[in-house]
C-alpha cells in the first residue's frame, strides 16, 4: 500500500511538469488563423479530431472553413484534443509556419 501512494504522489509532482509542457491553445489557434489556407487544411487534415469535425458536414464544411478559417475560433476543437495530440498540431503549425 505504501508503494501505491509513493506511486500516486510522484504522479501527482509530474502534473504541473506535464501541464507547464502543454501548447497554449489561445496561441495556437492564432497561428493556425495566420497561415495560407493551403498550409492550414494540410495540418488540420493531419489531426484526425479536427478533421473528422469537418468532413462530419461534407464538402460544404470544407467550403464553410476556407471561408472563415481565419476568425472562427479553433480553441475549443484544439482543447479537446489530448496531450500527444495538441503536442502533434503544435509542431505542425511550428514546423509550417
């Protein structure tokens, strides 16, 4: 039992690491908004969430996005995405940008 809470309690210290690690999803929903659109679909057609958020309405959702990519508010589609994931799109926009 002593074990498990040595075990709980590291993992509680390496929260605040992991977390103070995590992209910003306010400046990275401003970096996507500042790309060309071709740059832009090429990296929300990698992350499968935001993708599928898209594809969910068709070619018109394509149409509806390149039309306002650049002040719809991403921030919400970004924090749903889990850890690997936000880490994944920050370095795509990063290494586009």
């Amino acid at each position: 039992m002593k074990k498990l809470i040595a075990l709980f309690a590291a993992a509680l210290l390496a929260l605040p690491a992991v977390a103070a690690d995590a992209p910003d999803s306010a400046a990275m929903e401003k970096a996507l908004q500042s790309l060309p659109w071709e740059r832009f679909k090429a990296i929300i057609s990698t992350v499968p969430k935001m993708k599928a958020d898209v594809d969910a309405y068709g070619p018109l959702g394509w149409e509806f996005v390149k039309k306002n990519y650049r002040t719809h508010g991403w921030k919400k589609n970004i924090d749903k995405l889990d850890p690997e994931q936000k880490q994944r799109l920050a370095e795509l926009i990063k290494a586009r940008s």
